[in-house]
C-alpha cells in the first residue's frame, strides 16, 4: 500500500549528524542524519524511548521548554539552516508538530481547537474559513462535533483535532508523533488514510514517528530505525517491511520454525550494536 516516491525528489529537510543532550548531562541523541524528500512520507521507528520524539523537537526546536540542546550537527530545511529559530518562527515557514497524546485544549470546542492552528496566518478571514471547511472535508467527523467541547471527544476525535489544527496552519511538512497511540486499529488505519490523502492531494510532507512499524511502513515511503539514539537502519518501507530482523524484532512475526524471544532480542541487539 506504500505510495512510490521519484529518486529526483529534492530533500525538503536534512538532518545532519545531531547529538542532544538533556540538562547538559544526559545524551539522548547521538549522530542522527536523516532526509525527508519534498512530498514525501518519512517514518522514524523504533520502540519507546529509542529517541523518536526528541529527534521531530529537535526539528521544530520544541528541545528548549525540556532543557534539552542540539550540541552537535546541523538541521537545514529548504536548504537554509535552521536551528535557533523560534517554534513560532518554524510554524511560519511551514513546520508544524503534532504532539504525542495529541494535546487539544480540552476546555476549547473542537472548531476552536482547529481556528487556534491558524494563529500565525495573515492572510484573511475568508482564507482561514476556505480551510476549515477544507479541514471538515477530510475530517466530517469534525464538523459533526464541531461544537463539542474537545477534552470530552473520543481519542480519535482527538487526534483528529489535532492533525487538522496543523492542517490549519497551511503546513509544507507536518512532523506527527505516535498518531496511533491509544486508538483501536480501525481508527489507526482511519488517520493513516487520511494521512495520505493529505500528502498526494495537498502536497503535505509527513515526517512521523511511531511505534506501530507496520503500519506505519504500509503507508510511508522510506524508513529509518532508532535504538537508543541512534540510527542503526534506514531504507525505501518495501524492503524494510520485507527484512527478516525487522519481521521479527519489531513486527513479531518468526522466521520459519524459530521463535521471537528474549534471548533472540538480546541477540539482535547484539547484532546490531556495530552499526552504531
């Protein structure tokens, strides 16, 4: 189900060999690269704590109000570095991250969730009213629960919300932390859906991070693979969905007679502590 994306396709972002650290003590990142091509679909996978969400708030500079630091390495975006520029600053120029556990204001209504995505925009009340309805068309579940207070809608609703309050901000590229976190499977492939959607009729570029590898891997173009702050894999999601120590680490899914187990886990952890 995975979408083909050209070879030519310019990079939109570079990250380029970045190290964070926490409290000018913990090192939390340690030599991530990674490229996201324009129009493209980007997963970060990996299991929790493996440095996914520190890596999208490196991008949109979200480190400062955790007291963490890009110590190291450069973040360029349409080919002008970035680092040092405000989130403010960022949603401005087209980046906007869509936070794990989706955080709505829960005491605003669902419409008045979506209008605070366009805070930054200039360009007119008609303009912003012309998305929201756009919005409504991807998300008529919305528009039914427009007037809802958000912190009393379902989780999907939710994350709903939240993805069209980004839309709302009229971003190029779209940084979504665990969009499946919490939901039942039908509404997961419900947001991917409309994930995609978004990326081929409205040209959003999509960097996510999750930990459900296959789905994210059905709906994205290429892949890269965290382990304690690093990357130890990368490739197009075909043949990442189709490598047997990604079958069997983080799809679950045993070679043959062998079984997935804590000691075949330590072993490939093992195996792959030389890529780092």
């Amino acid at each position: 189900m995975e979408a083909a994306l050209t070879d030519s396709a310019a990079p939109l972002l570079i990250v380029n060999n970045i190290e964070v650290v926490y409290d000018h003590v913990i090192l939390v990142l340690k030599g991530v690269s990674l490229e996201v091509p324009e129009g493209g679909i980007v997963a970060l996978l990996g299991a929790n704590g493996a440095g996914k969400t520190t890596t999208l708030k490196s991008i949109s500079n979200l480190l400062v109000a955790e007291r963490g630091d890009i110590t190291k390495g450069t973040i360029d975006y349409q080919g002008q570095r970035i680092q040092g520029l405000s989130a403010n600053q960022l949603v401005k120029r087209g980046i906007v991250q869509v936070m794990e556990g989706r955080r709505c204001f829960e005491h605003l209504t669902v419409e008045e969730n979506l209008m605070t995505g366009a805070f930054t925009r200039r360009d007119g009340a008609a303009s912003i009213r012309q998305d929201l309805e756009l919005v409504y068309t991807y998300f008529p579940r919305l528009k039914v629960r427009r007037t809802s207070t958000a912190g009393y809608t379902s989780g999907g609703e939710q994350q709903m919300t939240a993805l069209g309050r980004a839309l709302m901000a009229r971003p190029k590229m779209i940084l979504l932390d665990e969009p499946s976190m919490g939901l039942a499977p039908q509404l997961v492939e419900e947001i991917f859906e409309i994930v995609k959607k978004l990326n081929e009729a409205e040209q959003v570029t999509f960097l996510l991070a999750e930990q459900n590898t296959n789905m994210a891997l059905r709906y994205s173009h290429y892949g890269y693979i965290l382990e304690n702050g690093r990357i130890v894999m990368e490739g197009d999601a075909a043949s990442l969905a189709g490598n047997d120590d990604i079958k069997e680490f983080y799809l679950g899914i045993a070679q043959g007679d062998q079984k997935a187990n804590f000691r075949a886990t330590k072993h490939y952890r093992r195996r792959k502590r030389w890529l780092g």
